[in-house]
C-alpha cells in the first residue's frame, strides 16, 4: 500500500452531547414595553461581547428602561451581587454579563 492510501481513523473529540432538559430561573415577563431591565455587567466585562451588547440592547429595544450598571471589583462581595437592594426594587428583569 502507497502512502497516499492510507487511511487513518480517529475518534471525535467533542464526544457525544447527551440532551439536556432546560428550566428557566423565572417566568418570562409577558411584554417588554416600560418595563426596567438592568444590563449588570460584572468583573471583567469591559471587553468582549459585552461592549457592542451594552450599546445594541437600547438599540433594538428602546421601549425598554435600561439601567447600566458596573459591578465592584471581583473576588470581593459587592464584585459578586448583581443588583443593589434599590435596583432589587425596581428591576423587572437582570442580564449578568461576566467576561474574563
């Protein structure tokens, strides 16, 4: 056999994906118009997708009350709490947004 009919076999390193059943933390809110979204973006966030996501939500969704928040420096317990107790309050709904 010549070298160039060599066949070569060899397993799939991503494996097999066993299906995996989703449940959601909350319900989702029933309209989007006037509610108060916050965009909490934790340690690290200033860079990667979160730049262009902080600047396209309002965009697309100017029916919205965005609130933009930065979150304290991580490994502390501020940098870890998404939402202060006033936002708690008043927010409808959370995007967590963490990159390192």
């Amino acid at each position: 056999m010549a070298e160039k009919d060599k066949v070569y076999k060899f397993l799939n390193p991503i494996g097999i994906q066993e299906p995996v059943e989703q449940h959601g933390l909350a319900p989702r809110l029933d309209k989007l118009d006037g509610k108060n979204i916050t965009l909490s973006i934790g340690a690290g966030g200033e860079q990667g997708i979160l730049i262009p996501l902080r600047k396209m939500l309002p965009e697309r969704y100017p029916q919205v009350n965005w609130n933009i928040s930065f979150a304290a420096p991580h490994a502390t317990k501020a940098g870890s709490i998404a939402l202060t107790e006033e936002e708690q309050k008043t927010t409808d709904a959370l995007i967590r947004g963490v990159v390192w």
